[in-house]
C-alpha cells in the first residue's frame, strides 16, 4: 500500500515538473533543448508522410465508393472485424431493372432486344467495378491503412516518450542552475548541486537513448514511401484494366447496336419483303420508303438491275463494278480509324468524311463507302451517318 502511494506521488511530482517546464517554454521563462537539424527534418517528413497519406486514404475511399453511408457502414464493419456483406453495385442494379423491363415490353421487340443487350454489358461493368474495388482495397487502400495504425502510431508514441524525456531533461539542467546558484550564494557545496548533477545524467542518457529509437523509425519512413510507391504502381495497374474493360465491353455494345442499327436500315428499306415499296426498277427511285419513318436517316440503295448478276448475294464483291445511286448518296464522318481486310474493303482514318450507300441483299453492318477514287466496304458501327 505504501510502495502505491509513493509510486503515485512519484509520478504526480514527474507530471507537475514537466507541465512546470513546459508552460515556462511557453511564456519564454526556460531554456529548451533543441533537437538537431537533420532530426527535425525527419520529424517535418513524417507529418507530411502522415498527413498526404490520411487525404489520399481518404479521398480513394470516397473515389471507390461514393455512398457515405456505404462507407460508415464498411468502417462499422472493419472495426468490429465482421466480414463486409457483398453490396449489388450500380451497373449490376441498372442491369436488372432494364432485364425486367425488357421482359415487360417483350423480349422479341426492338426495344427489348435493345434493353437485355444493354444491361447486359452493364452487369459486365458492375462485375468489373466489383473486381476493381476489391483489387484496389487489397493492394491500395490496405497498406496505407496498414502505416496509418501501425507504424505512425508506433511512431507518434515515441515521439511523446522523447518530448517527456526532452522535457525532465531541461527541468534536471533548470534545478542544477538554482543548485548552483543557491551554493554560489552560500560560499559552500551542496548535497542539492550533486544531486541535480547525477539527476541531469541520468536524464540525458535517458534522452539519448529515446532520440536514437524515435530516429531509427523516422528514418524507416524512406521505407514505407518505396512500398506506398509500389502499391500505388498496382492501384494504376488495376485501374488501367477496369477501364480497359469498361471500354472493350462498351465497343463491343457499340458494335451490337450499330449491327440491329443496319438491320432496321436493311428492313426497312433494303428488299424487306414487308415493305410497301414498289418492286425495284431501273426507273424506280433509290429509296422510296422514306416517308414512313421520316426522323431516321434513310441510306441510298443501287437499284437491282435485270440482267445484271447481284456480286453482294453472291459473296464477291468488285468495287469497280458497283456504281452509286444516280442521286441521294449520304455524307458520313468516320469515328475510328480502321485497317481493311482485303481489297474489297475501304480503310478508314478518324474523323475524315466518305460517302456511303447500300445494296441489295448487302450484310446490314457494312455499307459502300467511297472517298475520290477510292471504293470499298465499310463497317456502319465506325461511322456516324450525316444528315
């Protein structure tokens, strides 16, 4: 019982000198110990590691997910080490309501067909922005996390050691001055100026050895920037192939739509045998079903001629021997370069203009498509058709 209470009067009279000397720091009234200059750049470097690394933290968090309440929910969870239940994202929740509402409108329309295509691809996205959170959490989020908990709090609580330690050793040098001053007054040695002597040395060594521990971790900070540098190497990594993935899944929805696109084209007016145009003539107009669906651009057809052999249906096609419609060619900008296959085919560069048309019984994804002398097939989902 006595041991307790001397241990807590003890530490009660290290506490009141050190706020003693602390608050004579403050109003100028002691002398302090300074930390050496390359120390205090370590120290400088450490709050800044600390600081940039709490913002990226944070702000990655927010980029990977931008619920807050989503985001309180996953701490919750971290913090009372349960697993985080796994969250429908938004592209896999637009991709079911398009899914049921193509089922409503009828799967076999072109509305619905154009739905179930859709969301397709937009499950696809939100399966890749699963895949990317879960990789950025593991290989980003985690080690800075990691440094925040574990090394900086390793760190900042040596650092309080060392600035107690600083500040009994500047209360020890304050005492052996009055000790000092006190014998000087009294012509005579003092026990007090000898046990303030072997108090500062006690003290100092005390100092010494936190300084070189709390230096040793600071200068561990190099470290933690090399392995910051190579996770964030892996976060660029990830991210590179979710929006390669985003953009392959989105060209190839591209794709699909410009094909359904061309076979609304064909069906309505290329040879659709619904259709209430006239059978064509050589006197016939190259497109005559334009009145019915007058807000689409309609594509210019060569008439099918008798006596002349059709080189589309039979799977040759010479662009020497294809002639354009008298009138009505439409003007198309190309929206990506493409490389032609063979000799039948027209290679395209971006942005350049090209006039196009279609023939009859012509695959509804590939139009003619001239540039001066040039002729040759074209892809329709690499062009976008000019008014």
């Amino acid at each position: 019982m006595d041991f307790n209470v001397k241990k807590l009067a003890s530490d009660a009279g290290v506490f009141f000198s050190r706020a003693m000397q602390f608050t004579e720091e403050k109003l100028g009234q002691a002398e302090k110990t300074e930390l050496d200059a390359h120390f205090e750049n370590l120290l400088a470097r450490a709050d800044c590691t600390k600081n940039w690394t709490e913002k990226i933290l944070r702000q990655t968090e927010v980029l990977l997910q931008p619920n807050p309440s989503a985001r309180v929910e996953e701490f919750l969870y971290e913090k009372l080490d349960r697993k985080v239940p796994s969250r429908v994202t938004n592209g896999e929740l637009l991709a079911q309501y398009m899914t049921e509402a193509a089922n409503d409108f009828g799967p076999g329309t072109p509305y619905g067909k154009t739905l179930i295509k859709v969301g397709e691809t937009q499950r696809r996205l939100g399966a890749a922005e699963r895949d990317f959170i879960h990789s950025a959490s593991i290989n980003f989020l985690t080690p800075l996390r990691n440094f925040l908990e574990g090394d900086w709090r390793t760190i900042s609580k040596e650092r309080r050691i060392l600035q107690n330690r600083r500040l009994d050793l500047d209360a020890c040098k304050a005492r052996l001055k009055k000790a000092k001053a006190a014998e000087a007054k009294a012509a005579l040695w003092s026990d007090e100026v000898e046990k303030a002597e072997h108090e500062l040395r006690l003290t100092q060594t005390e100092f010494d050895r936190q300084a070189e521990v709390t230096r040793l971790l600071l200068e561990g900070i190099s470290s933690t920037h090399v392995n910051h540098l190579r996770c964030l190497h892996e976060f660029v990594e990830s991210q590179t192939n979710y929006y390669a993935q985003c953009y392959q899944y989105m060209l190839d929805l591209q794709k699909q739509l410009g094909s359904a696109k061309g076979e609304i084209f064909s069906g309505t007016f290329v040879g659709n045998t619904e259709s209430t145009s006239p059978p064509p003539a050589a006197t016939s107009p190259p497109a005559v079903a334009t009145a019915t669906l007058p807000a689409v651009p309609t594509i210019p057809v060569v008439p099918t001629i008798v006596g002349v052999p059709n080189t589309v249906a039979e799977g040759v096609l010479n662009p020497n021997e294809v002639k354009p419609p008298a009138s009505g060619t439409r003007k198309a900008r190309v929206l990506y370069d493409y490389e032609a296959a063979d000799s039948t085919e027209l290679a395209l560069l971006a942005d350049e203009m090209i006039t196009v048309y279609s023939l009859p019984g012509m695959d509804p994804d590939w139009l003619i498509g001239e540039r001066g002398n040039q002729k040759g097939k074209v892809p329709v989902t690499y062009l976008e058709l000019l008014s």
